[in-house]
C-alpha cells in the first residue's frame, strides 16, 4: 500500500514526531510505502508530491516545525478542489492519506473522508483546542514556554514595580493562558471564553501593588473586553475564515496605565511559542499518535483521528468542520479565581 501523509495549519513542535513514526512503522511493520505531500492542502491541490522513507525521516524527533511544509489551504476555497486532490493520489499511486492538523484541516479532512477519501487524522496545535482528544501535541512545549518567559518577566516586574501584561496565542480558547498562567503564577488570567471587565482587571492589578508585589496579567490573544471587540492584526481572513489576531495585550497595558496610573508594558510572545523543539512529553504522545494511525490505516480504519484519553490513545470520528473547538470551561476557570488579585 502507498500512503500519503501531510501536514496543514499552523505549524507546531512534533509533527516531524509523528512523520517519523508513521513511516518508521508503515515500512517496517507493514511494508507500505510512503509519499509526502508538500504543504498541506495545498500539496494534495497542486500535485506536489515527495519521497519520503526512513531515510529521510532520520533524525528528525527533535526539530521543530515540519520537514513536509504547511500552508492554511482549504481545499473547498478551490475550484474542484475535491476532484484535484483525487487526481493527485490517482495520478501517484496513492491509497490513503495521513492527515495531521488542527481543527481546520481536519474538518477538512473529514469532509473529503464523507465523499470517499480514504484518510485518518492525527490531531495537532498548540492551542490544544481540537475536541475528542484530552490534549493535542505542541500544547505542552507552548506552555513551557510561556511558562519560562513568566517567569522571567516576574523578576523584571518586580525591580521597577510595573505591570506586565504576557500575550499568549489562543484565538478561541485560553488552554496556553490558562496553564502558563497557573505555572507561572499570574496574578489575572483573560482567556476568550471569558469576556472580561476592565475595570475588575485593574482592581485585580491595584491590590497587587497594595502588597508591594509588581502583578503579572496573561492574556490569549484572542481574549475580548465586556464591552468591546476582538483587537485584530489587521483584516485579512485565512481560506478558514479567520481573522489575525495581536494587540489585545498592548490595549490592556494602556488601560491599567491610564485607569491606575502605574507603570505597564506588555510582551507578545507569538511565534516564540510555536517554533523550535517539542517537549519530551509532545514528542511521546506524537509518537505515539503516529504509531495509531498507521494502525488505522493498516486496519481500514478511514474517517477516524486518533485521540487521547486519559492515557490511552483510542479512535474516534473525524470533527465536523467548524464544531470541533474544545474550550476552556467556566468551572476549570474558576478553580484558580483565588490566585487572582
Ligand atoms: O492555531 C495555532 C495558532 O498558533 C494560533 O494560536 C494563532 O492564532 C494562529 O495559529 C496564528 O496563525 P498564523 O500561523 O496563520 O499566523
């Protein structure tokens, strides 16, 4: 059997995990071959199709990013898109697909998976925010990140006695802000399932200057005030329809300066987040996905994505596109109300 395999949305540490042991078991354990398809979607449309064997996934567990390329292509945005993408694994060979991505590439995934592709997913993203699964890798090497970069900024805050507002990603969950900001031991926590109150916000940040303690405020990127709106990039939107996102952090520090008249700056970590080497735990549990799907493909098992829960990796069905975010509850939030402030 030839196998394809492809990486779509924004990149994150451990995709190169799961190609590696896609391949590594497929050949050994099952004799299939494989094919990369370059940057994502977008391969699968355009026909761009590479070699990909064991060789050419030696030494690649501990690098960052994906050897395979990846674009936010949608292949419904494209004139026969559908029709396309079969003619590229008609025209190559290619039996079934390994699809890794996020939620978008994955509803996409599963659409084409309705109209007959035969494919499996392996979930992906940092923001930890694709349903089904317990967690997704490059969610925990994100977090450490943020996590060491709050810590940091603690020191920094302290010898001046300002604020520091932390931006994080999270577009419409705060799973980074929420665990980096309890790691880290942030003082308010935003996150976007959870509009905020300014006015509370500077509370939180004024009683932390009554005890001569410098406050740290984490917000996700995408967090949103009471009465106001998502603060965009600019207005451009990906195939997906999504808008680009920063600056929330920026609008925060000028508030808490403004309504309270301390010294307060933000720090955007964006990319930082997302690029370099994964995490042991994100390599393991990339390992481990790619090792299941592989499986799937071995059993037939088309229109699943592998999953955690708990510590087991088990099948489920790939998400509907557009339903598939997993966010971050109101009573997992409230646990840590306490440390606000
Ligand atoms: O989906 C992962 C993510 O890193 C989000 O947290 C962030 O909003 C988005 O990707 C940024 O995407 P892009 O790579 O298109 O700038």
């Amino acid at each position: 059997m030839r196998v394809g395999v492809l990486t779509g949305g924004g990149d994150c540490p451990g995709l190169n995990a799961v190609i590696r042991s896609v391949v590594r078991k497929g050949v050994q354990e099952y004799g299939f071959d494989f094919v990369g398809l370059r940057d994502g979607w977008l391969g699968a449309l355009r026909g761009h199709v590479v070699p990909l064997d064991v060789a050419s996934v030696r030494g690649i567990l501990p690098r960052g990013g994906t050897v395979l390329g990846s674009s936010r292509t949608n292949p419904f945005k494209h004139d026969d898109g559908p029709r396309r993408i079969e003619d590229t694994l008609a025209a190559h060979g290619i039996d079934a697909l390994v699809v890794i991505g996020g939620e978008d590439t994955l509803g996409a995934a599963g659409e084409l998976s309705r109209r007959g592709l035969r494919l499996v997913g392996v979930p992906k993203t940092i923001d930890n925010d694709v349903a089904g699964t317990d967690y997704t890798f490059g969610f925990d090497t994100a977090v450490g990140i943020a996590t060491e970069a709050i810590d940091r900024l603690h020191t920094t805050a302290e010898s001046h006695m300002r604020a520091l507002v932390v931006e994080v990603m999270g577009r419409h969950s705060g799973w980074i802000a929420l665990h980096a900001g309890v790691a880290g031991g942030a003082n308010v926590i935003l996150v976007p399932e959870r509009p905020f109150d300014i006015e509370q916000v500077c509370a939180w940040v004024q009683s932390r200057f009554r005890f001569n303690y410098a406050p740290i405020v984490v917000v996700a990127e995408g967090a949103v005030p009471k009465e106001g709106q998502m603060v965009l990039k600019d207005r451009s939107r990906d195939e997906y329809g999504h808008v680009r996102l920063s600056g929330i952090g920026e609008w925060l520090a000028l508030e808490i300066a403004r309504r309270t008249g301390k010294d307060a700056r933000t720090t955007v970590l964006g990319y930082i987040q997302r690029g370099g080497s994964p995490s042991a735990f994100d390599r393991w549990l990339a390992t481990r996905f790619g090792l299941h799907a592989v499986d799937a493909v071995k059993d037939g098992d088309f229109g699943t994505m592998t999953a955690l829960r708990g510590t087991q990796i088990v099948r489920v069905p790939l998400p509907d596109a557009h339903t598939g975010t997993k966010v971050v509850d109101d009573s997992l939030y409230d646990e840590f109300e306490v440390f606000f402030g």
